[in-house]
C-alpha cells in the first residue's frame, strides 16, 4: 500500500476498560477522508480550553469485537511483513482449491499407471502359462 498518498486517521476507542488507539488510511478524497479534514479544521480554529476539557470527558466510542480482530490482524501482518506476500497470493493463480484439484487429478493418473502395469503382468502370466 502506497501509505504517502492516504490521510492518517486516527481515534481513540474503548475496547474492554482499555483505550485502544485505532489508525486507518484513507483516500483524501473519500467521505471520510473529508470528514477528517474539516474535523482537523474545527479543532484548530475552536482550540480553546474548554473545548479540549470537553474532548477529555466525552465518552469514548465504543470498539466491537469484529474491529478489533480486524486491527489485530493488520498489526499481525505489518509485524510480519506478509501485506505484499499476501497481496501477491491474491493476484495469483495458486488458489487453495487448484492446488487440491491437481493433487486429486495426479493421484488418479499415478493410480492408473500403477493399475495398468499390474494388469500388463497379469495378462503376460496368463499368455505365458500353456494350456492343458
């Protein structure tokens, strides 16, 4: 992800009695993108005492399980380094359900190649053996 070209986002949610500080990159030209840009405006032409006061007591949004497993997810793979590893396995052909079809597929073939070689030995033993 090209992360120069997105606006930072971030919030402060509560997620079990804890604070967690949630960062999303957005298109500067998307609602939210927007959104943000005249809510940093606001702030820095309101930035009066009272203001920031009332920022400390509002109550926090809360985080549901599904955002947070989400953030989770994003770290785990920024942590690892497997966002371009994954990115490529997406664009690619090696899907999980083509790789169990040719595994199928040669599984039939080595099979009938083996069935066929004892069916060659068992015509050749019965040519073989005479006749009484």
């Amino acid at each position: 992800m090209l992360w120069w070209l997105f606006l930072q986002i971030s919030e402060v949610r509560e997620f079990a009695g804890e604070e967690v500080q949630i960062t999303k990159y957005v298109d500067p030209n998307s609602k939210a993108g927007q959104a943000s840009q005249r809510r940093a405006e606001m702030q820095a032409a309101s930035s009066s005492g009272l203001d920031a006061l009332l920022q400390q007591i509002s109550k926090k949004p809360k985080l549901n399980i599904l955002d947070k497993s989400r953030k989770d997810w994003g770290e785990f793979k920024e942590e690892k380094g497997l966002d371009l590893e994954l990115e490529a396995y997406k664009k690619s052909g090696d899907k999980y359900l083509d790789k169990v079809a040719f595994l199928q597929r040669s599984d039939v073939r080595e099979y009938e190649k083996e069935r066929d070689g004892r069916l060659a030995v068992q015509l050749k033993r019965r040519t073989d053996t005479p006749v009484d």
